[in-house]
C-alpha cells in the first residue's frame, strides 16, 4: 500500500519548534506521524485555525485504525491518538453497506422484490449503476441484485 501525503501548503520542511498537525494509523509505528501539514501560521494564545490536507489510497485496504495528533517538531508528540476511526478502502469495483441492513432487491426501483440483504460493512462487487440503483453481487453466495445508492459507499469518478 502506497499512501501520498497533500498537505494544505507544500513541502513544509523541518521547523524546529512549529507544530504540525499529523495522521498516525495502524501498523506504521516505525515513522510517528508520518502525514503532516502545518497550521498556515503562527496562532495566537486563544485562536484557531482549520486545516484540511488529504491522504490518497492507491490500493485496497483491510479496515485500518488511523488518529490525529499535534506534533511540535521535529518529534514530540503533545496531543496522541485523537479522533480515532477505522478506514476501509474498497477496491473501484467494490461498493460498501453503510447502514444497518441494505436491502438487494430484482431491479432498480423501491418497488421491486427483495431477494436479499447486506449488513454493514458487507462489500459487494460492482456490476453497474443505472440512475440512483447499483446493481451487485453478494461475495459468499453470489446472489446479484439491487441496491440503492444512499445505502452504500461507492467508488468516486475521476
């Protein structure tokens, strides 16, 4: 797996004593935050500021635990393991339930049968999309439906 770091400014450099604002996840412990972007500035005692940056996945990935920190560098850690959440990254041809329980149903419409469900977390395999309608197919029995849009995570068009 191969992650990119898009900081908000690019190539910040290392700045003693400037704080960072840095992305940890599970399994790469030998680099501590090894995703940074910087605040845009100096903040005074009482401001806030927000900063946005983005990771990219260029592969699938097993659910994996990632958190923020505030890092003062080069490497001290003042504020560890925040905002705590689990990602999963479905490969382009893969869809993920994320409600309770999807229904699947023989066609594209609300008003077509149900011929099974998908829980959460359940991915699918994409087999095409008509309107606001995915039509997959269930990994463990095979079973190929519907489902709708609004029930799942699919993968983002370029």
């Amino acid at each position: 797996m191969l992650l990119q770091r898009r900081p908000l400014r690019a190539n910040f450099g290392p700045q003693a004593g400037a704080y960072r604002v840095g992305i940890n996840l599970s399994g790469q412990r030998a680099v501590e935050y090894p995703y940074r972007w910087g605040l845009g500035g100096d903040l005074a005692p009482g401001a806030s500021t927000t900063v946005v940056g983005y990771v990219k996945f260029t592969s699938g990935l097993a659910a994996t635990d990632f958190w923020t920190g505030l890092i003062e560098e080069p490497a001290s850690v003042t504020h560890d393991n925040v905002g705590l959440v689990s990602v999963t990254v479905a490969s382009a041809d893969m869809v993920m339930v994320t409600v309770d329980s999807a229904d699947l149903r023989a066609g594209p419409n609300i008003s077509s049968p149900i011929v099974g469900q998908a829980s959460y977390g359940n991915q699918l395999k994409l087999l095409g999309q008509e309107a606001d309608w995915y039509k997959v197919q269930t990994p463990d029995s095979g079973l190929v439906g519907y489902v709708a849009a609004g029930w799942v995570a699919a993968p983002t068009k370029k």
